[in-house]
C-alpha cells in the first residue's frame, strides 16, 4: 500500500483515471458490437448511422490518450470495411 502522501495522491490519481478511461473504452466496445451484429443481420442501413457514433468516440478516445490514434484509425477502417462487404 501507498506510504508516502505523493503516493497516496498518485494513486488516487490512476484511480480516477482508469474509470475515466473504462467509460470511454466501453463506449467503443458497445457500439463496435452493435455495429457488427448489424452487420451479421444484414442491416446494413442502420448500421451505417451507428457508424458516426463509432467514429466519433473512437476519435474523442484517440484525442484523451485512451487508445493511440493508429489504434482508433484501424478500427475505423474495419468496421467500415465490414459495412461495405
């Protein structure tokens, strides 16, 4: 356990953050499935209207630090290959 008063500081700290960062990454995860079960279904009108929504959490987490902007660019390039197929 943290000794020092930085210590228990920075521990709160990484605390915060990481239900910060839990919040974003969930997001993304939730609409990235109900984007490919869209997908599967063979809706792909509505899948495209999520497709903003993906877009725009995946750049918002990207901008945060929560994910590295490769890692948003890729999954964004995926997910909008899997519509057009």
């Amino acid at each position: 356990m943290a000794i020092t008063k930085s210590a228990k500081k920075a521990l709160r700290q990484s605390l915060r953050r990481k239900a910060r960062n839990l919040v974003y990454k969930d997001k993304i995860k939730n609409l990235l499935k109900k984007v490919r079960n869209l997908v599967s279904q063979k809706k792909i009108e509505e899948a495209k209207k999520l497709l903003s929504q993906v877009y725009k959490a995946l750049d918002k987490a990207a901008k945060k630090g929560v994910i590295k902007k490769n890692t948003a660019s890729r999954k964004k390039s995926r997910i909008a290959k899997a519509i057009l197929r």
